[in-house]
C-alpha cells in the first residue's frame, strides 16, 4: 500500500527541483525519534511495522516515495550565488488532519544534481545539534522547523577532521526560501509566477483574494519575518548564517548551522566561526531581515505591477513597513519580558545599557528581575544606577510585584541551549552516550520551569566553560 505523500512542489517547472532518491549508508542505527511530533503529524501509524533506521537514513523508502531535491539560488554574506539541495532531498509531503501540508526533508541523505563539490552527508554532532536547538525553539514558543528523527549511519564523513555520519529528518511547512525566488526570477517570469501562485496557495491562500495578490505576499512575508526576528531578539538568539537562502518564506528558524544563544549580554555579540566582519551580529539580525526581505521584493517587481516605477514604489511601501512592525512586536514582547502593562522604551533601553556595561547574562536577568520583586534581593550588582533602574521599573508596574513576577517566569526562560552544555552533550553522542544528549533535550523542552530536570542547566558557563564560536557543520 503506497504511503499518502503528496508532491505539490515538483508540479512546478523543473528547473525548480530534481528528482533523487538517498543513497544507502552501511549500518543504520536510530539515535532519537521524536514520538510527540510523529502523534502531532499523524504519522504514527505507519510507523508501527517499520524499521525506523532503515527508514530515516533512506536505505529503505516508503511505497509510493518520490523523493526529490530542490534548486534555489541564495545571497551568501551578500553575494549571489546558484545553489540547491547538495545534501538534502524531501521524502514527500505528509497532510496533517487539519489539511496542513509538511514537507519531510532528509538532511545528509548524500549526493544530489547540486552538491557542486560536497560529499552530500552529514555528521552526527551537527544533525543531533540542529534536532536538540530546533526542539527548543519549539518549546520556547518561536516558528520553527522541526526534526523528527536522527539516524547514524555507521560511516565517516570528512570535515576537519573523520567523524561519524548521520542523516537527521527534517520537518517543515515548506522548503522555500527567499534564495528559491532568487533564482526563479533568474530562469523566467513564467516560473517567478507559477511559484509565487504555488506559494500563496501552499501558504498565505487569503493574498489570493487581494486586489494585488503579488503585492499582498510581500506583505505577509514581510509581516511574518518582522514577528519572528523580534522572537529570536526576545530570547538572546543568534542566527548565524542568515542568507537569503537561509530565509524561509513560511517564516520559520530554518537551518540551525552556526547559531547560539547569548550569555553575556551585548549587541554585538557573534558566535559564528565564518562571520568575520560580524555581518549577523546579534544586533544586525533587523537590519539583515530586510536587507534579505528586499532581494525578495525586487524578485517580485514584474508581479507587483507591469510599470517598473510603480512596481517599485508598491514595493518601497510594503518594505518601510517592517521596521515599524518589528519595533512594535520587539517593544511589546520587551514589555511583557518586564510585566509591563505597555511598552516603555526608555526604561527598556536603560535595562539593555545596564546589563551590557556590568556584563549581565541575557536570559538569567529576567529572572533575577522576578526574584527581586518577590524577595527584595537579587545576584545583579547592587549600585546606584541599578537600584535607581529597579526602583523606576518597580514604580511602572501596574500589578502587584508578587503577581508581575509570576507574570514574568511565563515569558522569561530559566533555560536556553547554552553553547557548553550543547558542546558537552554532543560530545558525549559522538562518543555513544546518549544520556547526556536526552536529559538536556528533556531540560529544554520546558524552558520557563525551575524544577530538577532544568536546574542543572541553568547556569551560565565558568569563564573557562565559554565557548564563543560555532560553525556550520557542512
């Protein structure tokens, strides 16, 4: 009996996707599967009979599997470039029970019609990295793909060293991305518009009824871009690598390479090995949003309106708006971090200066912050400056300090993925110890509670803990 995949995307033309099936590894072995996520996809049942690892490494596909690899083309720390799938491939489709379609994606399933140079694998740190960092993104509340299973495959891939492979599956409401109209828009305008249809059918199917249906697209992308950043700036993350390719237009965190959370406070903090000039430094991740939003609207123009100038100006327009979004969502999520009954940007911002001139943890402070209003004490530095902040922000409050406090352990997380325990648990993965791995995952999965699963995590790192780059893995 085939298996209920469906394959919308590869109706679009063929310079969009290839198809291919995984190439077999040696000895799969399941390193983790995420039976909460299958129950929520309806997958389950199918699964009951299957050998999982054979399944998820791709040496055994499902009945009715047509596997393909997508195209797309991407700006790559601002330059253009061709690029694709070179190690990934979309098992299929799955319909969710509410009609949701979710695409099914192997990460490391090797070599594609776009691997360029790459030996299409992966290996376990990177994959058990993406599942462990993508899962906590889900529990703290922020759009996110998803990994549902990690596979290690019993081969060795070369990096900078020999480590062992892995294939991670991946879920996600779409695989596309601003670099996926990037290079529509470089094939023809007949492509550009049959992917922009297929995206606000698969998508956003209300900008199918606007008056400008193009232009209405924009605006959702832009709108769902404006929240998620503002999301990722709540919680102290780090991007990383955010390329246009990188950028999905479903507006989930997609592709968890060199990201980290901060400890120590400071806009200009960078964690990724290959951001030298600090182009997605903390702080830049706004300014890159509509830097990477705007190579989205110039593929667009010969949508928006057949007169290049007007075409131009409707997408001016729609672009000037995400600054404003982004402040507001950012400003109002600030407001609810502090228990405040609206935004008060200058007591914000003083917080921000505060913390980064006495070099305060991101995450820990808001708490300490609750713990203060409950007990009059807190581990933050006791002078003057921030007696008189606490004192100004006590004074704003419009609840009782016991009641913001309980307020703000609901939106401030007590655990992130800090950067040396991720590190400690992968290390121990790759050495076959899982143990470590699942009792941080099974931390993170409820990050505002203070309980004896997250308390061994909750720290932020000794000095000689630190670890202050990430890389890509690939």
């Amino acid at each position: 009996m085939n298996w209920p995949f469906e394959y919308t995307y590869t109706q679009l033309p063929d310079t969009l996707w290839a198809r291919v099936d995984p190439i077999p590894v040696r000895a799969p072995r399941l390193l983790i599967f995420n039976d909460a996520l299958a129950d929520t996809l309806g997958l389950s049942p199918w699964l009951e009979d299957v050998d999982l690892a054979a399944l998820f490494s791709g040496n055994w596909l499902p009945p009715g599997a047509r596997p393909f690899a997508q195209a797309y083309a991407g700006h790559q720390f601002g330059h253009f470039a061709l690029l694709g799938d070179g190690r990934a491939l979309i098992l299929g489709e799955w319909c969710t029970a509410d009609g949701q379609h979710m695409d099914l994606q192997f990460k490391g399933s090797g070599r594609t019609p776009f691997s360029r140079r790459g030996d299409g694998r992966a290996a376990v740190g990177p994959m058990l990295r993406e599942y462990l960092i993508s899962e906590a993104m889900y529990a703290l509340g922020i759009p996110t793909t998803r990994a549902l299973a990690v596979v290690a495959t019993g081969e060795t891939v070369l990096r900078t060293r020999a480590l062992p492979g892995a294939v991670l599956t991946r879920v996600a409401s779409s695989h596309i991305r601003v670099g996926t109209f990037e290079l529509a828009a470089r094939i023809n305008q007949t492509t550009l518009q049959a992917l922009a249809d297929y995206t606000i059918q698969r998508h956003f199917p209300a900008c199918a009824h606007a008056k400008r249906p193009y232009l209405a697209l924009l605006e959702a992308v832009i709108a769902h871009q404006a929240r998620l950043i503002s999301q990722w700036l709540h919680v102290g993350f780090i991007h990383g690598v955010m390329n246009t390719d990188n950028m999905s237009i479903a507006g989930e965190t997609i592709d968890y390479g060199p990201c980290a959370f901060m400890d120590t406070y400071h806009p200009d903090t960078v964690f990724s090995s290959i951001d030298t000039a600090g182009r997605y430094a903390f702080a830049n991740q706004p300014t890159m949003g509509i830097w990477n939003l705007t190579r989205f609207a110039e593929t667009l123009l010969p949508l928006l309106d057949e007169r290049p100038d007007r075409a131009k100006a409707l997408a001016q327009d729609a672009l000037a708006d995400f600054g404003r979004q982004l402040q507001q969502h950012w400003l109002e999520g600030m407001a609810a971090k502090l228990a405040l009954s609206k935004p008060d940007s200058t007591l914000i911002y003083d917080l921000l200066q505060h913390m980064a001139d006495t070099q305060q943890d991101y995450t820990l402070t808001f708490r300490y912050l609750a713990q203060w209003l409950r007990q009059q004490t807190t581990p933050l530095p006791q002078t003057a400056s921030w007696q008189a902040w606490l004192q100004r922000w006590r004074n704003g409050l419009t609840v009782p300090p016991y009641q913001a406090a309980d307020l703000m352990d609901t939106v401030n997380p007590c655990i992130i993925p800090r950067n040396h325990q991720v590190q400690k648990a992968l290390d121990a993965a790759e050495a076959g110890d899982m143990a470590p791995f699942n009792a941080l995952l099974n931390a993170l999965r409820q990050p505002f509670c203070d309980n004896a699963a997250t308390r061994p995590f909750m720290a932020a790192p000794r000095e000689d803990e630190r670890i202050m780059q990430t890389f890509c893995g690939t």
